[in-house]
C-alpha cells in the first residue's frame, strides 16, 4: 500500500496518518486546468496561449513537448510516480480507452475554471471533464461489468486543481462581471459549481480526493502587469479572491466530510508551498 502525499509539502485538512492511500494499481482521474493538463488542449480547437505542445516545453524531461505547462514533469506525474502507479494520458488523445482507462485518464485543460463562462470556447470547463469522466464510466461497465467497473471508480483517487482561471479571467479580459458580484458572491459561484461537480463524481463512484488550492494570483506576473504602481507590485483584488476562495474550499471539504459517507480528502497547501519557493529560492535548487 502506497501513501499518497501530495507532494512538496502538504496539507492539512487530515493529517499524514489519515491521507488518501493508494493500493498498487490504483486508478487516478484528474481534472482541471493547466496545473494538471498533460495534453488535452493539444487536441482541440484552442490559441497558443491554452496549448503547451511547442518548444521549449517539456525540454528537460521529455525531450520534446507534450501539452504540459512545464518545461518537465507536472505534480500529478510525481504523484503516480510515488505510488508507483501509471501516470494517465489525456483523455482526448486517440486510442486512449482500450489500453489507459482501467489505469484512470486525466481530464484537465489548461485555462479551465469551475464556471462554464471562463474562457469560454477555448478550454474544457469543469462541467465538461466531468461529464467526459462518466463517458469513461460507462465503457467501463461496458468493458468489464458493474461489479468490477465499481470497484475500481471506488478505488480511484480523482485529483482536482481548479479556481485560479475564474479568478484570473476578469483581469485579463476586461470583464465587468466583478462590477456585478460581491467578492463573496464570486467566490461562492465558483465554490458552488466546484461542490455540484464533487458531489457528482462522489455520485458516480469518488470516495477519495486530492485538491490543490490557490497561489497568491495577485503576485502572478501577468497580473503584477496591471499594477506596477503600487509596493510589492501585486494585483491585490486577484489576491483577495484567493485567500477568500481557499477559505471557502477548506470549509467546503469538511461539510463534505461530514456529510458524504466514505469521502475522504487530502487539501495540499499549494499557497504555502508557492510562497516558501519564492522566499527562499535556494532552498528548493532555484537561484
């Protein structure tokens, strides 16, 4: 049995002893966006600037690009990688069903949010992966019956980044929706929509999750472009939104907890982890 540590840090909704474990030849079904995407948005109808599948990406670990936001691996490799498990292809590259879905598929698109209308046209929103994931649950049945099909959709760890592209979207494309809403009511259209997709893979057979919540996006450098005026140079709105949104996943995980029978979850603090990287660089090989 492997335990499954959301690597480089970690969490912490449950502690260690209660993370999500993964038996050896566990399935993983990953959404979200490009933290996560391995090559979906390769093959759809997207610009560049949702589309990894040119130099330099993937340079220095698969020699060649692949569709990941990475000039190597992504954090969901690494985590396949520990629990010596098959790291899951996209879920739109051809050929896929017969040899990966028993292994889990990966769903992600990179510039995806929890809302439909986040960028929308150029990326797969979460509503969308989701209902690819039960696509994937019935050609299991098909292929192997209910009983074992069941089984392994229980079995399966499903990882989910997803957020940053909601909040990003409104600064990079001019939008007035957060003229229209509360910083809150924003934050709780995109938790609401996150809650209707959990609750539905939990419906379709999820038990065990991953989640990843939210760097400081005010400080992102596309963002830190729109405020140079100010100390630090951050987008402090972006920021707020952040901070908000990782409040609300964190208490929406425990409600969810509580509510659902056999849902577990581990929530890898990506914030902490991001901001310890950009404080001391050198720690973590960087200078």
């Amino acid at each position: 049995m492997v335990v499954l540590f959301l690597v480089m840090g970690a969490t912490h909704s449950i502690n260690i002893s209660e993370c999500i474990r993964l038996e050896r030849g566990t399935a993983l079904f990953i959404f979200g966006d490009s933290y996560f995407d391995v090559g979906n948005n390769n093959y759809i109808n997207t610009s560049t600037l949702d589309q990894a599948n040119f130099w330099p990406y993937g340079q220095s670990f698969f020699k060649s690009p692949t569709g990941r936001f990475s000039d190597g691996r992504l954090i969901s490799d690494f985590i396949a990688e520990y629990a010596n498990v098959p790291v899951p292809p996209p879920f739109l590259q051809p050929g896929n069903e017969e040899d990966y879905y028993i292994n889990g598929t990966n769903f992600a698109s990179a510039g995806a949010g929890s809302l439909v209308q986040t960028f929308e046209g150029a990326v797969i929103d979460l509503k969308t992966q989701v209902n690819n994931y039960k696509k994937v649950k019935f050609w299991l049945r098909n292929k192997l019956g209910s009983s074992r099909s069941d089984k392994i959709l229980r079995s399966s760890v499903y990882l989910i980044s997803i957020g940053t592209n909601d909040y990003l979207s409104p600064f990079l494309t001019n939008s007035t929706v957060l003229s229209s809403y509360s910083r809150t009511q924003y934050v709780q259209m995109v938790i609401g929509n996150l809650t209707t997709v959990v609750e539905e893979i939990y419906k379709n057979g999820g038990r065990k999750f991953g989640f990843l919540n939210l760097g400081d996006l005010g400080c992102l450098p596309g963002l830190r472009m729109l405020n140079p005026l100010t100390k630090n140079g951050c987008l402090e709105e972006a920021s707020k939104l952040a901070k908000l949104h990782n409040l609300e996943l964190h208490n929406l995980l425990l409600g969810m907890q509580q509510r659902f029978k056999g849902f577990t979850y581990s929530l890898y603090d990506f914030n902490r982890s991001l901001r310890q990287r950009m404080n001391h660089p050198s720690r973590y090989g960087m200078h």
